[in-house]
C-alpha cells in the first residue's frame, strides 16, 4: 500500500543525519516513527539504516555461563555429532 501524501525524495545527507540522529536520541526506536518525523517512507528509513550497517535486533537476557558448564557441554555436542554421523 503506497502512501498517497508523501512524495518521492532522495536520500540526502541531511535526511540520514536526522534519521541516525533519531535513532541515537530514542531507546527503542521505531522506523515508522523515524519516518513520520522525517516525512519519508519507512522503507526508506530502512534503506538509511542498512546502508549505515544498521541491523534490527531484539536485546535477550541469557545465562552465566560456568567454568564447570564446559565439559556437559562438550560431552553433549560431541554426542549430537555422532547421532548425526551415524
């Protein structure tokens, strides 16, 4: 669906400087909201932020790894590459 409101512009330097800047200034940010205070696609916030190697992620918590964690570990993928071997 195209936005009808919105006209074709190109990628300025300007324009990428305020999307990164948006994106620095905001914890969680959002293309949409980038583009709407832009005035652009966010499609085209997309294509600022991949050209500025930008890549959407989600933080995840995991847990502490242990020194006595290592050899389970070990033991257990060895035991999956076998299964898969054979």
């Amino acid at each position: 669906m195209h936005d009808t409101l919105r006209t074709r512009s190109s990628r300025t330097l300007e324009l990428e400087e305020h999307v990164l800047r948006e994106f620095e200034e905001q914890p969680e940010p959002s293309t949409r909201t980038a583009s709407e205070a832009a005035n652009v696609s966010h499609m085209t916030v997309w294509r600022v932020l991949g050209a500025k190697d930008f890549r959407p992620y989600h933080a995840q918590r995991v847990h502490d790894l242990k020194a006595t964690d290592q050899q389970p570990r070990v033991d257990f993928s060895q035991w999956f590459l076998q299964r898969l071997a054979g």
